[in-house]
C-alpha cells in the first residue's frame, strides 16, 4: 500500500521517475493526437488533388473518414496494449506504446494518397491509445491514492500542453506545406530511451504477477466486473462520441465563418490554431476545477456535474449563429468542462483488480472511441458544407445519457490495491 505523503519532496525516486516518464509520455500524446486536426483540410485536400477541387464536399468526406480510422485504431491500442501492459509490465509497454505513435505519426508526413494517411494514423493511434491505459495504470499503482484528484489534473494538463506544442508547431509550419509538421511527431521516440533505463514496475504489478497469470479480456465480463464495466463503458462511448464530434469538426466551424471565411489560407490556419489554443488553455483550467469537485464531492458526482455542464454549453454555444469573438468565448467554456475526461485517468483504473487494471481501463475508455468514431463520420457527413453548428448542437444532446449513468458509476475504493 502506498504510504500517504506530505510533500513532493517526500515522493520516493520511483515515484518521481514514474510520475515524469507517465506526464511525458501524456505531453506526446497530445501533441501526435491534434497535429492532424490543425492541418485536416488542406492535407486532405493537397493528397485528392483536382479531385477535391471538382467535388468540395469530398475533402470533408475523406477527412473524416481518416479521423474515424484513427478513433478506431485509438480503442483497438487502449484494449491491446492494455492487455500487454497486464502481461510484461507498466514501464516496457509505455515504451511500446510511445515509439508506435511517435514513428507512424512521422510517418504521415511521407503520405501521398489520402488512404496512406489513413493508415498511419489509425497505426499511430494503436500506441495514443495504449499509452493511455499504461500511464494511468502506471501512476495509479506508484503515486499516494489521496493525491489522485490532483494527479489527473496534472496528467490531463500534460495532454493540453502537448496540444499547444502541436499549435506551436502548426504557427511555425504555417507556410509550409500541411505534411511538414507530422516530422515534428517523431520528437517522443527519444523519451523512450531515458524510461528504457530509469522508470522500474510498480511492487504491486510485481506482486500480483509473481502470485498469478493475469485474468483475460473475458474476466471484464465475469459476474464480479461485468456491472462496472458495463456502465464505464457507456459513459465512455457516449461522451466521447460528442467531445471527439467537437474537437474535430470545430476547427471547420470556424474555417466557415464569415470573417475567417475571407482570409488566406494561412490567415485561417492562424485561426483555427488560435481556437485551439483558447480551447487547450480553458481546459487546463477545467482539469484543476475537475480536480478540486471530485476531491470535495468524490469522483462520480464531479464527473456527472461536469458532463452535465459539457452539455449545456455545446447546447447553448452551437443553438445559433455567432460572432467570430463570441464563438471563441464559448469555446473556452466547453474546453473548462473538458476537465472531465482527466478525471477518467485516476477513477478508471481502481474500478479494477490489479491485474486486469491496464485491461480494464484501456477497453472500457478506448472502446469509446469505436462508438466516437462513428460519430465522427456521421456528423460530419450529416452536416451541410456551411452547417457544422448545427452538427455541434446536436452532438451536445449525448451528454445527457452520459450524465445519468455516470451518477450510478461506483465511487473508486481509495484505500483498496
């Protein structure tokens, strides 16, 4: 059992190196997960050629069709590597998962044809998605449990951060060619030699595996788990669906209004980068207020109120047509309820058995993404070419069944291994 600590000072040199090697490894992943979202158009756009010149609606086809691919490959790597991380160990998986990603999102730069990068991002969202299961699980098992409100918060400020690098990345490349900036997806790989050396298994993964072979992707479904899984899974797949409907499709929405309509193609990347940016900052600030609701109120009532309040202002930001200054005010309000999914990383895990935690988590979190996925294409094939709003008003609905099954989502036991 993890003792509980005072201070940072006080954190044993495992929890230091696990707690780096899990927050960095989160940093890269928000990085290799939106540098496609900043250059989705126009690359798209670049690989059909006169294709999407004669049909303007194919490049919005094919461009979400590549984000469903990735969404898909994202739950398959969250349930895979999940399961390699339950076999060989928290540390050697995250190695794993990171030089996945980090090589097919480089990778993507070399794409010649729109399904080449298809490919490449449903291969590199194989290891965003294991990372995922890995890292929590990986932090879950080393840090104090009391600390875990604010250790999601840290972990999901490491995903916005790394969406900012990504920003960072697309304000330099602006005039650049689209491909450029997936070459910058290929930094993280050199994370994986300093975790190589320095992070070792977490004594629990240890214990436990030396006692007994871990349980299979079957055991999720055994009288014991099935319950919990089930409502995770839910509440996973339908929030999802709407948030990825949302980070995706808002960077059309805001190509489509009437001021940012009229500007070069650089100015609108400008734009699209600068939307991202309000969104990211927002949502550092929502995975603090995520972290103070569920340390005063506990996980499942912090997770429903936030939901709830996901869904209120998509209803309320997308229910008519706004200004290019006010759609970002609302922007930066749905990026502070975002702070909801960083809850997910310290209350999934615990849910359950050792063992079968990276499993468990990664299946139920990152199977959400089949369903999201499929959200993805159909709002964006269900909205005209000028109405993406309309799509983003719609999606904000499935908020409302995500809030009432997570009010029945167990509370986390924080003093059980």
């Amino acid at each position: 059992m993890t003792k509980p600590l005072a201070a940072l000072r006080t954190l044993t040199p495992t929890q230091r190196k696990s707690g780096l090697a899990a927050w960095l490894g989160w940093l890269f992943d928000g990085l290799d997960m939106h540098i496609y979202t900043l250059v989705a158009m126009p690359f798209v756009a670049l690989l059909l050629g006169e294709a999407a010149k004669a049909d303007p609606g194919l490049t919005k086809e094919k461009a979400s069709i590549i984000q469903a691919a990735f969404l898909v490959g994202w739950a398959v790597g969250g349930a895979f590597f999940g399961r390699i991380g339950d076999r060989i160990g928290r540390s050697r998986a995250l190695i794993l998962t990171i030089l996945t990603y980090a090589g097919f999102t480089g990778l993507s730069a070399i794409s010649t044809e729109w399904w080449h990068l298809l490919i490449f991002r449903f291969l590199s969202a194989l290891g965003i998605g294991g990372e995922w299961a890995v890292g929590a699980a990986l932090l879950a098992e080393t840090w104090p449990k009391s600390w875990r409100p604010w250790i999601a918060a840290t972990l999901q400020t490491a995903v916005n951060l790394g969406v900012l690098l990504a920003c960072l990345a697309g304000w330099l490349l602006a005039e650049q060619s689209p491909r450029w900036i997936f070459v910058v997806g290929v930094l993280p790989a050199l994370l994986t030699l300093w975790i190589r050396k320095a992070v070792p298994e977490p004594e629990n993964w240890v214990q436990a595996r030396e006692k007994a072979a871990p349980p299979g992707l079957a055991d999720l479904f055994s009288p014991a788990v099935r319950s919990v899984t089930w409502r995770t899974l839910i509440i996973c797949a339908v929030s999802l669906t709407a948030h990825w409907a949302f980070m995706f499709w808002q960077q059309s929405h805001i190509r489509a209004l009437p001021e940012v309509r009229s500007l070069t193609p650089a100015g609108q990347n400008h734009a699209v980068v600068i939307a991202l940016i309000v969104i990211m900052v927002a949502s550092i600030a929502g995975n603090f207020v995520a972290g103070a609701l569920a340390r005063h109120w506990g996980y499942r009532r912090a997770i429903a109120i936030l939901l709830a309040a996901y869904g209120v202002t998509m209803l309320a930001g997308f229910s008519r047509p706004l200004s290019h200054d006010a759609t970002l005010v609302w922007f930066g309000l749905v990026g502070l309820c975002q702070g909801v999914f960083g809850l997910f990383t310290m209350c999934l895990p615990p849910l359950f058995p050792t063992l079968l935690r990276t499993t468990g988590a990664g299946f139920c979190y990152n199977i959400g993404r089949l369903v999201a996925a499929a959200g993805t294409v159909f709002f964006g094939l269900f909205a005209k070419v000028d109405d993406i709003r309309l799509a983003l008003f719609y999606a904000g609905f499935l908020f409302i069944p995500a809030t009432i099954v997570a009010l029945m989502l167990p509370e986390p036991d924080v003093d059980a291994e």
